[in-house]
C-alpha cells in the first residue's frame, strides 16, 4: 500500500489530505462540521477535517433543532437562513385514549412547544443535510476557505506520548475508492473523532460506550401521507388504547410528516434487525394507533428500525486522569463517539454540536498562544457531566413513552397516565430546550457568590439575551447577538445609579482601571499591536433611555480605536428598551443600585458575576487561563 506524498490528489476525488496540521477532525456530522467552522475562522490555525464517505451529507436523519442550538446557530451568523427555511415547532399536542377504547384516540391537551421567554429563537425542524450545508458555506467563506477531505477512512491513530513532540498524534488513513489501497498519515497536534457511534478514534483510545437497552423496538419513517388526523402540522405525543406511542414531528415543506412508532419489545440482548420489522409493519402499527383516524402513505423518502438504548464514554479524551496522569489532552471525542439515546428528545445532534462547541475555543486558545494547554482537561469534565443529564432525560421520557397506560380505576396502580407524560413535558421544557445545561465551578465558570447581582444571569448557564436599544443608531437588537464565535471573551458591563458621566461612579473608575491599569486584563492578555477588543470584548449597559444619554459624554474606554485607520467603534453601549417596556435590567435581574459585571465565555456561557468594583477578583479570574502578552 503506498503512501501517498502531501498535497497530492487524484483527479475527482477532492481535497488531498496534508502531511501535517495543528488540529486533525476525523467526521463530518454535526459535531464535525461546528468544531471545524469554528476554527475555521482563525487563519493562523490549520484545521483539517476528514470524512470517509465520498462527499456531503444529502439524507440526514436528525432534524430537530433546539431554542439553544439556533442561539448558537447565530453565533456563525446562519440563525436567519434556518429560521427562514425551517417547520417553526409552535405548539405540542396530547393525544390518549377515549373513554371508550373502541373510540381510539381523543386530544387530551395542548402547551406551547417552548415556555414563552425562554429564549429569543423558537424550535425549528429542519433536514440535517441543510445544516451541514450551512457550516459547509460557512467554511468555505472563512479566512482558512476550508474544505473537508472525503473518501478517506481512519486505519489507526497513534499518540506519541514524548512531550516535546510538536505533532504527537500520528493518524494513519485509507483510501475508500480506488482500485488501490492507497495510504495517508497525517500528523497532528490535536485530533479530535466526530466518527459516530462505531469510532475508530474511540476504539483507539482504549474506550467503550457503556449503557443498557431497553429492549423496545421502535421505527422511524419520513412519509407524505394523507390522514384526517387534525394535529398532522403540530409536534404531538399520542397513546392509543392498545399501549401503542407515536411521536409525530413535522417536517419543513408544509407535507412531509415524520412518525416515531411504538413496535415490538425486545429479548434481552436482542437486536431489532433480528426481527425482520419491515416498513409495512411500521406502517399497520401507525394506523392501528391513530385509530379511528385514516392514514394512507403516499411515499416514504426514508425509513429506519431501530432500538432505545443510552450508552456513555466513561472519558471524552485520552487523559486517564483516575490514573493520577497529569497531561495536555491530545485526542479528543464528540457527539455520538461518545453518547448515544434514543432520538425521541430530539437532543442528539443538538447536544453533539454543542461538545463541539465548547471544545473549539478552547483549543483555538491553546493554539493562538492566549491560554496554557490545562484548560483542556476541562473538555472532558464539562461535556461528560451533560451526556450524564442527557443518558438519565432519555432513560426516563423513553421510558415513560413504551410505559403500560395506567388503568383510570386504580390510581395508585402501575402504569403511566396520559397526563402525567404531559406534565414531564413541560416541567422538562428548559432540557429539551437545549437551556437547561448548567457548568459548576471550575477554572472557566466562577463561584456563585455575587449571583443575587444579577440573578437572571445564572453563573454556567448560557447568556440569556434580551432586547437593549443601541446607543449610537438607536438600533433594537439582542445584547447577546454581539456574541460571535471568534473565540473572545465578553464582559458586559451594567452601570450602577450614578450619572454616566460622573468620574467617580464605579463603572467610570472600572472603566479607568481596564484602560491603563497593568493589573487589567485588557492590558495584560491583549496583543501590542491588536485591537483592544481582540482577547476581551467589553460592552456596557446604562440605566438611562437611550435619548438621555449623550454618546459623547461616555468614558473614552468604551469606544475604543481599532483597525489601521483608528476608527472609533461605537457599538458598544446599550440602553434598556424603555418604549417597548423590556427593561434589560429588570428582566434579568440586576441590580440597579450596584451595577455588576456579566463574563461571558466564548461559548455564550456565563463564566462569572462580579460587582463593579472587584477588580482584583476580576484580574485573580482571568489570571488563572489567560497568558500575558
């Protein structure tokens, strides 16, 4: 098998791999495709991400996209073009049985899909293969013009342990065409397996996903069908009298429909494939629990039996850590590599996009010189303990789903009622949201202990947005649309009662110190030559409407020179939006006659809460992961 020399390429089969990058991406899905846009946009990082099929995804099979996945969405700046394109989730239905049995199926209820300010953006439905193409076009159009390496399938990865090696991991590929088994290695300095379930990264760590299966079979059928059933264009959870469940989620395009069907139960240790289930089963099923509404399927673009089993990486990186060994992670997994449930909550791709997420600045952090290599082993400890949250939601709702009905003449019988699915619906509302995921304290996420200044901004929680007025065009907007994934930190500065322009209020004084202070972190963590604003965004939020405030009149901190000409930037300031009656500061809780500081991680997360005046808290917070410049 020869080994084919960097930079070549056969004609027709794309990009060739290269000999030697700064981070390695093995797989194109969901997890994948965010690590690489994210990265894509530092020119300085050399990113290469590599798939074994022959090119993009064109049939994807998860399509549901949380409020908090579209917050991150926005974030790459293709929030817009989903939200166009996508089925809106608006309301959610519950169908049980009649008091009848021989009557079927009757609406027991309806809630609002996502609890109303929750968040900015809705539930959307949308082809997976359309997000790809969105992080694809994303990609393309970055400073690196990335482009995936197809046709090429992981042989082995090796990890040279000597830390002085500067690209340690050594990933040996094949090639998927060809008449040849042509061979490439890439070297690495950090690979990161967004390969699936079936890993070739995670088996060369030495790892398993451990878990159970709850021995139910379920299918999955996207379908055009016509059907008196009413609620075909809302979300709807139905139990028939027979036990029976379906899980209907419809798709964008205003006719195709997706069902999830309640099937056989299974052996211990039995597959589904041993069954034989084909899609006229799925489809009699179906219309035995819709009973007495019709259904007849007019086309079925893609199908699939599967069964409900949660299984867990027992770590996300090659760091045995119960070990006592204490090293940088060089190799790390996401998504599916290292999580897997059943896709009934909805939260597969949205949660695998999100370990992505968290992972890409920190490892353009590590690469760009700005944070010591041990913010890495926080990877491992954040995400790990959400895939935790994740396995124990879908045990229970995949559970409560195949669950025997309740008998209504014993209350106190065994079984699930209807409504009680209904209720852990909407008290789960948050997690299936993609809004629940909270941090504890870490070296990234601080102490609770100024919390009661800003309770609406709970500390490991993601930024919850809200609308301010912006000063300088009077623009309404989100404060937390400022938030790009560039990979900087944010701090959102909310001004105690003082007057804007007096010089001795705490915001002003603050405003002192991060300008010439050498103790600031702005002074301290940012680049001679860059802009303020390139390690730390810092913006303020007054109190006062923004006709009251004259943009002239602010600390000269606050618009600062950037760029080669030393333009002003003056987009950094915020006022409540007094006229529409959404007042940032009460609606998330500030506290008006203190003021605070809201630090927010790059990956929209609230690090820290801190008063106006804990300037060495600030410094000591930011000393302990940014380097000096």
């Amino acid at each position: 098998m020869p080994l084919s020399p960097a930079g070549a390429a056969k004609e027709g089969e794309g990009h060739a791999l290269p000999a030697q990058v700064d981070v390695l991406i093995v797989g194109c899905g969901p997890a994948g495709l965010t690590l690489a846009a994210q990265l894509a946009a530092f020119p300085e990082i050399n990113t290469c991400i590599v798939d074994q099929k022959d090119g993009p995804l064109e049939l994807g099979q998860a399509d549901g996209i949380a409020c908090r996945t579209v917050e991150m969405f926005n974030t790459f700046g293709f929030a817009e073009q989903v939200l166009r394109e996508a089925h809106w989730v608006n309301e959610t239905t519950f169908w049980r049985p009649a008091t009848d049995p021989s009557q079927g199926i009757v609406r027991g209820g309806w809630v609002k899909d996502t609890e109303p300010g929750l968040s900015e953006f809705p539930h959307v439905i949308l082809n997976q293969a359309r997000v790809h193409g969105f992080y694809l076009e994303n990609m393309r159009k970055s400073a690196n013009r990335l482009e995936p390496c197809y046709g090429w399938r992981l042989a082995d990865l090796h990890i040279d342990k000597d830390e002085t090696a500067s690209h340690p991991v050594s990933a040996t590929f094949v090639r998927t065409s060809g008449e040849d088994s042509e061979k490439h290695i890439v070297k690495a300095r950090f690979a990161v397996g967004c390969d699936g379930a079936r890993s070739e990264v995670r088996r060369s760590l030495g790892l398993s996903l451990e878990g159970d299966s709850a021995n139910q079979a379920w299918g999955v059928m996207d379908v055009l069908v016509e059907t008196n059933f009413p609620d075909l264009r809302k979300k709807a959870l139905v139990r028939s009298p027979g036990g029976g469940s379906i899980v209907l989620i419809p798709r964008e395009g205003g006719y195709l429909s997706r069902f999830y069907v309640e099937l056989d139960k299974l052996e211990a240790d039995e597959r589904a494939a041993h069954r034989n289930i084909g899609l006229d089963q799925m489809i009699d099923a179906a219309r035995q629990i819709l009973h007495p509404y019709s259904f007849e399927v007019r086309n079925t673009p893609w199908w699939s039996i599967y069964e409900i089993g949660q299984r867990l990486c027992a770590r996300f990186d090659d760091v045995a850590t119960e070990d006592g060994e204490e090293r940088i992670p060089r190799v790390f997994i996401a998504g599916d590599a290292c999580h897997t449930h059943s896709p009934k909550a909805g939260q597969g791709m949205n949660v695998s996009m999100q370990d992505a997420f968290n992972l890409g600045w920190k490892l353009a952090a590590v690469l760009r010189g700005q944070s010591p290599g041990h913010i890495l082993t926080t990877y491992s400890a954040e995400r790990r303990a959400i895939a935790k949250e994740l396995i124990d939601f879908d045990r229970e709702w995949a559970g409560m789903l195949s669950a025997p009905l309740k008998n209504p003449d014993d209350p106190h019988g065994d079984g699930v009622a209807p409504e009680d699915i209904q209720d852990y619906f909407v008290r789960q509302g948050c997690y299936t949201a993609g809004t629940a995921t909270r941090y504890t304290p870490s070296l990234l996420t601080g102490a609770p202990t100024y919390q009661p200044l800003a309770t609406g901004f709970p500390i490991g929680m993601r930024f919850h947005s809200a609308p301010v007025i912006r000063l300088a065009d009077a623009k309404p907007m989100h404060l937390g649309h400022t938030i790009l994934a560039d990979g900087r930190w944010r701090i959102f500065l909310f001004a105690d009662r003082a007057a804007p322009t007096d010089r001795n209020s705490a915001l002003w004084q603050l405003c002192n110190f991060l300008e010439t202070d050498p103790a600031s972190p702005i002074r301290r963590c940012t680049p001679t030559q860059a802009d303020k604003d390139n390690v730390i965004d810092v913006r303020a939020v007054f109190q006062q409407p923004h006709h009251d405030l004259a943009l002239e009149s602010i600390h000269a901190f606050l618009l600062p020179e950037k760029g080669k000409f030393a333009l002003r930037d003056r987009e950094k300031i915020f006022c409540p939006d007094i006229e529409s009656g959404e007042d940032i500061y009460a609606m998330r809780g500030i506290d008006r006659d203190s003021g605070c500081m809201v630090i927010v991680r790059p990956d929209q997360y609230v690090a820290n809460v801190l008063p106006l005046t804990a300037r060495g808290e600030l410094t000591e917070f930011f000393n302990a992961f940014l380097s000096a410049r």
